[in-house]
C-alpha cells in the first residue's frame, strides 16, 4: 500500500462522508495512466475508494477491498462509482481491480494531492508552524532486482505529514529537498532537517520562500564548523537548560545564541 495512504490512517477516529467527498476533488489531480478502451470505473473513484478505507481503519489493500466490497449504495455514489444504467445499482470494484490502480498511480502526484488534502484540513488555527524534513526507507520494499524505496517527507512535530517524494535510486535527498517543499506555504514556517541538508542552495530557496531554519552544523563543512567551534561560548548566557531521558541514554540539552559573521569561504565547502 502507498506510503501516503498510510499518513491517512494516523487521522484520529473515523471521517465524515464530507471528508471523503473533499478528498476526492483532491485526488482528481492525480493523472489517469490507463488506456481509454475498457474502462469500467472513474479513476478517482478508485482512488477515493482506496483513501476512504484507510480512512475508515483498513491497513492493507485486501482490507481495502473488503471496505469497498461491503459499502453502501449511496457510500459507492459519494466516492463517484456510476450506477448501472439498466438496474441502477453500482457494483463495487474488485479488491485486484484495487491493488492495479494503486501500483499504477504516479506515486509523487498522489503523495502531492493527499499532502494537500492533509495541509488545508488539519492546519493549525494559531502559532508557527514548524516543518521536519527528514527521509526514511521503507522496510520490506527491497527485492532482488532493485534496492529498497527511499521517501523524503516534510511533517510537523507532532507527525502529520504534510508532503512526501519517492527519491531517486540513483541520487539522493539533497536534489529532492526544493521540490518537496514547493507545495507547502513556508511563509515564516521554521524548517529543521538534518546535516547533510546544512548547504548554501537550501538556505537561499528558504530565504526566497519567507522561512525560517535551524542547520545542523558537522564537519561536511569545515570551514562554518571551525567558525561555529571557535565562538567564546563560555562567555555566552545560556538561553534555556532542559535534562531528559532517551532511550539507553540520559540527554541534557543546552540553548545559547550568537551572532557571527559568515566565513568567506562558507560557500565553497
């Protein structure tokens, strides 16, 4: 099942029919890859059908199909199946019919269409919004002829998944970083990601996008991280203290601001 439908499923109790129904004009920008001979079902009633049933609970796509198979009438009429124009009844489609649309779907175009629905449907009423960048690969999806799925998602901190993008197997996330992004409203949004993401371009698009940032700063660059090093910190007032436990570890986190000039050849690291 598609990443993105999964991020459906974190969706706290069961959605309304009017939820479903916006979801669909959402979906409806999700291209159609099948030929026009043959057709039985609209497009984005199949992938409505898909996205109401994670909705509803379903974890795989044979509980997906077994959602669709037992909805009502007039559930069927609301995801956009058609009636039957000689007895009038809409006949559900089949759990494989399913699982073939799935497969098919440009997997960046329905990630980009249910980060939207996500984006304009839980959107916080007040305070900045705060955005983790960050990858991950998908247990399970390496086979013998490729290697496994690489995601990178932009989530809040409290995990709702605001956009994802499958990452090239032949790059990496630093290239996906802008696009994944593009989508999303960054107007004074404050934007964490990890180290390998600390490069001049990021910083640029997000300047020209009215966000904020936190970089993480490591040895990839030498030069930012021996300026970073050097600053008197001793003689800098701590800004905040907080100690914690973490897994195997206990953690004590110090906060302390500076401002400094940019060495000159920070932009050739």
């Amino acid at each position: 099942m598609p990443s993105c439908l999964q991020q459906l499923g974190n969706a706290s109790g069961p959605a309304p029919l009017k939820t479903v129904a916006d979801l669909r004009n959402y979906l409806a920008t999700v291209p159609d890859p099948r030929a026009r001979r043959g057709i039985r079902h609209p497009w984005t009633a199949l992938l409505t059908a898909a996205a109401a049933a994670v909705l509803a609970g379903a974890a795989s796509i044979t509980a997906i199909g077994e959602w669709v198979a037992d909805a009502p009438q007039r559930v069927l009429a609301l995801l956009g199946f058609r009636p039957d124009p000689l007895t009038g009844l809409i006949r559900p489609p089949h759990a494989t019919t399913i699982r073939l649309v799935l497969a098919a779907a440009d997997g960046d175009a329905l990630d980009r269409a249910i980060g939207h629905f996500l984006q304009e449907g839980k959107a916080p009423a007040s305070g900045r919004k705060i955005i983790a960048v960050d990858g991950k690969t998908l247990r399970g999806s390496r086979t013998a002829k490729q290697p496994a799925v690489a995601l990178i998602a932009a989530m809040t901190h409290s995990g709702q998944v605001l956009a994802q993008r499958q990452i090239d197997a032949k790059s990496n996330e630093i290239p996906a970083f802008a696009p994944l992004l593009d989508s999303i409203d960054l107007t004074s949004a404050v934007i964490t990601a990890d180290a390998q993401h600390t490069q001049h371009d990021h910083a640029t698009y997000l300047h020209k996008r009215g966000a904020h940032y936190l970089a993480v700063v490591k040895r990839n660059h030498p030069a930012l991280h021996e300026s970073v090093r050097r600053l008197p910190w001793r003689d800098v007032r701590l800004d905040h203290y907080e100690r914690g436990r973490a897994p195997h570890r206990d953690e004590i986190r110090r906060l302390k601001t500076a401002t400094f000039a940019q060495p000159p050849d920070y932009s050739s690291d």
